[in-house]
C-alpha cells in the first residue's frame, strides 16, 4: 500500500491525518516577528484572535526544495511508494519544488517512486484532493491508478468561498484598495473561487453576510450537476476562518436544499488563513467543472 502525503494548506484536521495514516508537510508563515510551522506551532485560536483583535498581519512562504527533500526522505525510508498533493501551482511554488525534491530522490533512490501532482487546489479542496485518494487506496486501488484517477478529474473538484473582510484580499493583491474600502463600507461580500489553472478568482459580489453564505451555497447548486447526482454519497469540505456558526449554517442551507448528509467542517489553517483573513467561509465539493 502506496504512503500519501499533503501539504499543511490542505487544512485536514489532525485527527484526519493521524486516522489515514497521511504524511503532512507543514508550511511556515510569520506572526508578530515569530517564525511557526515545523518546529513551532501556535493554536488556530491564538492565530485568528491575534489577527481580528489585535491588528496582527501574517506573512508566509513557499516549500524550497531542499525542505521538500528533507520532508520526502523522512518516508522513504519506510515507504518506497509515495503519492504526494501538492498546493495549488497557480498559489505557490510549492508544487514545483516537491516536484524537483521527487526527482532527485528517485535518481538516488532507484527503488522508491514517487508521484506528485498538483491538486490545482487551495484549503480543503486540496484536502477534498486528499480525501479520494485515501477512499481509493483503501479499496486496494495502485498508486497509478490512483494518480490517473485524480490528475483526470482534477477539475471536478470545485471551491467557492467568501470573506468577512476585503482588505485581507487586498494585501494579497485580489482586489483593489478602492475596492476595499468601498466594499468594506458598503458590507460588499466577495464570491471567488479556484479557476482552472488553480488561481483565485473574484466571480461575483453581494451586500451582506448571510446573503454571501447563501450565494455558495446557490454556486454548488450551479455547478454539481449531475455529477453529484451519480455519487450522492460523496463527502462535502466546509472550511472556516474561526466562524464555526457560519460554516454550520451553510451544511444546514446545503442539507434542506439538496438532501446531502455527508460533511467534514474544519477550521482553515494559519497559512491559508494569512490570505484569507477571519470569518472566511468556504464550501468545497465534486461538481460537473469548476
């Protein structure tokens, strides 16, 4: 049986991570001058209080690949087949560099293979990426078939989120500071999503909070399509910024709509959290295209 392994941006729940058997690769990022990620861990709570209340602004940074390596070759030494999902490419570097670290491993290491594929992915819909690949492994399926499997469906896996506060978006540079400002003045709510070269996209505005949560929920209905309907007992990812009342909120809105009962709700992590600030809500599920 073939070892998977993801990046921390997947934002799966430990428990999650520890119940598979998934290796996960944590990605640094920077609060309040205090470096965090593989050495280091701050609370997710003590993340989001730290930015809503007291103004703190994070950075992160992307895998190079010497740590990609280092982080591989912690595996194979047990594990001479390894399936790694990377962070969306059109987000990070990262997939690229685990890409090289596989490479000059394989050259070192004859007898073990590895397999990295871009989950074209962000959060939990990289985590979504996740999730298949740990269904299909244990139905006994090859780390080939596997790997064909997602790298054919890569853009069946579709995400839609909204944020609480624009000027997050701003500092990553999605939307203008004009933009911000008006929109925060206005109560305007973004709806962005993860195109098909893996990059975030504004595709659409609203005014007010439960209308935004409603909106993704009206997308899913948009772009599950039959899809969905041929696999109702698919999981839906629910990720939020420290809104946990939010993100029930859309499950409830996505049950009494569509009948759907099985979902997986967990909190987005510190490096995906840095861009997309507290009170993001995001809904991640197999659909028809992105």
């Amino acid at each position: 049986m073939f070892k998977i392994t993801t990046d921390s941006t997947a934002d799966l729940p430990l428990e999650y991570l520890q119940e598979h058997n998934i290796g996960c690769l944590p990605i640094s990022y920077i609060l309040d001058g205090v470096t965090y990620g593989k050495d280091k861990e701050l609370d997710w709570k003590d993340f989001y209080y730290m930015m809503r209340h007291e103004g703190k602004m994070p950075t992160t940074s992307q895998i190079n690949p010497a740590e990609a390596k280092e982080y591989l070759e912690e595996y194979i030494r047990t594990d001479k087949e390894i399936l790694h999902l990377a962070f969306s490419s059109g987000l990070s570097g990262t997939y690229n560099n685990m890409r090289i670290a596989a490479e000059e491993i394989m050259e070192e290491h004859p007898d073990c293979r590895i397999v990295v594929i871009d989950s074209l992915g962000a959060s939990m819909g990289e985590g979504l990426f996740v999730h298949k690949a740990v269904k299909m492994r244990d139905a006994g399926k090859s780390l080939d078939e596997t790997a064909q499997w997602l790298s054919g469906h890569v853009q069946n896996f579709t995400h839609v989120f909204t944020v609480d506060d624009l000027f997050h978006l701003y500092r990553g540079g999605r939307v203008s500071r004009t933009a911000a400002v008006i929109g925060t003045l206005a109560s305007i709510k973004p709806k962005l999503h993860v195109d098909q070269e893996g990059h975030l996209i504004v595709i659409g505005k609203v005014r007010g909070r439960k209308k935004s949560l409603n909106a993704l929920v009206d997308y899913m209905e948009e772009k599950m399509g039959s899809y969905f309907q041929e696999n109702r007992e698919d999981c839906v990812f629910i990720s939020h910024g420290d809104a946990l009342e939010d993100a029930e909120y859309v499950r409830d809105q996505i049950r009494e709509r569509f009948g759907i009962q099985n979902f997986l709700i967990s909190h987005i992590g510190p490096t995906i959290g840095a861009h997309s600030g507290p009170g993001t809500i995001a809904l991640f599920f197999m659909g028809e295209s992105r």
